[in-house]
C-alpha cells in the first residue's frame, strides 16, 4: 500500500496499456497520415456505436465540441441556452463563443445536476436550447429535461464531458438529446494523451453541419461554404482513444465498486455525498463529498497523505470571465454553496479497495478532529 495516495496517477492509469498505446502510435507514425484519415473514421464508428448514437465526429477538445454544436443549430446572437449554474466554466464558455447568453439554472442540492423544477420559469423568448450537464460522471435527469424542451421547441445538447458509458434508464449518454459533447482530457474515464473531444448526434444533418464547421467550413478541400474554425481530432488521439476505449467498460466497473465502498464507510459522517437515482447508473468520474470546511478537511487529509482535489473552487458567474456582467450580479446560493464545499476523493482504475479504505479512514478521523475542533 503507498504512503501517500495520490488524487490521480496518469501513469499508473495509461502503463496498464503501454504495449497496444506504443503500437497504435507506431502504426499512425509508419502511415504518414495524420489529420483525417483512417484511426479517426475507425473511432467514430466505434464511439458512435458505444454511445448508441449514428453519428460521431472526432472534435479537438470538449469545450469546441459544444460550441460546434450550437453554431450548427444556428444559435448565436441574441438568443439565450439554459445552462446549470454549477458546471465547470467550458459549458457556460461554449454557449458565449457561439454570441449566446447563457442562463443559469440551480441544481438539485441531492444530485448537483440541473433542477428540471426550475427551468421553466428561466425560458423566454428568446430561449432555444438546454445544456444538462452529467456532473461528476452522473446523467441528469433527462425525461422531464426532455418534456419541457419539446413543449416548448428547444433543442437539448448533452455536456457529457464526464459521461463516458453512464447510462439513464438504460440508455447511454450520447443519445440521449439532440446532440451531446464529450471531451477526452486526459484525466476522464476515456481520456487521450492529449486533448480531444467528440460529438455525438442522430441527426445525419447535424452531424455533417458540425463536421463541416470542424474542418474550416469546408466539405470538399478548399471549398469552404461557411465560416469554420480548425477544430478537427487527430490520428494520433484517435488511435490512442480506440486502444482505451475498449477498456472503459471494465475501468467504471472499477470505479463502481469502489464507490461502493466509499458510500458504505462514509454513509455515518456529518458528510454529503451525491445521491444516486433508481434508474441512473453514473461512471463517476468524479466521487465528491460536501463538508462546510472543506478547505480544512482538505489540509487534514492532505497530512495524512490523502491527495484530494477541488471541482470546482468558483462558481462561473463569480470568475472573471464573468463578474463584470449581468450575470456576475446573479444571486445563485445553491451553485455557491456547492462549489465551497465539495471536495473530490481519490478515485481511479488503478485505485485499490484497501486505498479507498485507507482513504475513507483518513476522512473519518478527519471529520472528527474538525468537529472536535468547531467544539
């Protein structure tokens, strides 16, 4: 057992595969063929079947897959997407690229994800689409999101950044929407050795909207009928990505378990921990507990050898990008009290249950000692 258990090891994480990520390099390398070619088209097919969905474009990073996805929908200027106020920046970030104006919602205070509850009184006229965000790994709740977007002829986009493989009521993330976007950052449950993202889709014309915008608005080599941006995956990341990809299964198997062990240890402590609907099979890509003195228990873990790591210290109406705007004078005490109090634990596939156990230890004789502290 190590002395100290790091938050994330991405070595020990990509060794497991070493020999097939060497290969897979190798065989893009004695190609010669780097942008466009085969290990892309061979990944999305297999991510499209994955996600259950007919469509998938390999995109450069998460944050450009979303907002490709708005500029295919035609949403720019003037209108305004329903984002959760409690997200990491990129989603809120994509919907103003595009000339939009998100709009926050709050997020349930059991699951973090967007309150379906609560988008109603947010559309106006100007509303055209909702962006759900799958916090922590966990779909949210999608068939009222769904039903309130229908009555009112709003598209829905999937930020499935943290999603790879999670299931709601049986079917994937990925095809549960309109359109839904995923990022491959090295840390996620599919992570490449790099950057990368996707977007998945049903929609035929969707999709070669957006992939015609990844590729300088271009469907044919130097004709180029709209204005589109350099935004295309690569062969390298796309090889890497099908050698990982037939490995995630197992890897969230891993990560459900030891989720499990976690829920069990932690279940007694003065602690919140994210609730799991019947019918939502979440990856946890993230596993999260909720303490008023985070940044405490956060100092005491860390002396016992615990890394552990924030997600995320600042709600984005409060970041810079933000302040000085309408927005940044938004009152959103749910979002706010989320990101002050949540703290990630260590989890991964290379985690071990004794690890997890010594964590949630460490996390109990913490929580006592700032109690007895606070008396």
């Amino acid at each position: 057992m190590r002395e100290h258990i790091p938050f994330l090891d991405l070595k020990d994480v990509n060794a497991r595969q070493r020999d097939e990520l060497i290969a897979a390099f190798t065989e893009v390398l004695d190609a010669g063929w780097f942008i466009h070619g085969k290990q892309c088209e061979a990944f999305e097919a297999e991510f499209a079947a994955y996600c259950e969905a007919k469509h998938c474009i390999g995109i450069s990073n998460g944050l450009d897959a979303l907002h490709l996805i708005l500029r295919a929908m035609s949403i720019g200027p003037g209108d305004e997407v329903i984002v959760p106020s409690n997200t990491f920046i990129a989603t809120w970030l994509a919907v103003s690229f595009a000339g939009a104006t998100p709009v926050p919602v709050e997020p349930r205070e059991d699951t973090c994800n967007l309150d379906p509850e609560l988008i109603a009184a947010a559309i106006t006229p100007r509303t055209r689409a909702i962006i759900p965000v799958h916090l922590y790994g966990q779909p949210a709740d999608m068939d009222p999101i769904l039903e309130i977007a229908r009555r009112h002829g709003l598209k829905v986009i999937e930020d499935a950044a943290q999603s790879h493989g999670a299931r709601y009521h049986g079917k994937r993330t990925g095809s549960l929407a309109d359109a839904a976007a995923f990022s491959f950052y090295p840390g996620k449950n599919l992570g490449a050795l790099g950057d990368g993202g996707a977007v998945t889709t049903s929609d035929p014309e969707l999709a070669q909207r957006v992939r015609m915008l990844s590729n300088y608005g271009s469907r044919k080599k130097y004709v180029h009928e709209a204005a589109g941006f350099n935004a295309r995956l690569d062969e390298v990341q796309a090889a890497l990505l099908r050698v990982k990809l037939r490995q995630l299964d197992a890897d969230n198997a891993i990560r459900q378990r030891l989720v499990g062990i976690y829920t069990q240890e932690l279940a007694s402590l003065p602690l919140t921990l994210q609730a799991a609907p019947q019918g939502i099979e979440s990856v946890w890509h993230l596993f999260t507990i909720r303490h008023p003195e985070r940044d405490h228990l956060q100092a005491e873990l860390s002396t016992m050898g615990v890394g552990t790591a924030i997600h995320y210290p600042t709600s984005p109406h409060r970041q810079g990008a933000y302040a000085a705007t309408a927005l940044g004078k938004l009152a959103l005490p749910i979002s706010d009290r989320i990101h002050a109090e949540t703290l990630s634990l260590p989890l991964s596939p290379v985690h071990t249950e004794k690890e997890v156990l010594q964590v949630a230890e460490a996390v109990q004789r913490a929580v006592v000692k700032i109690g007895a502290t606070a008396c």
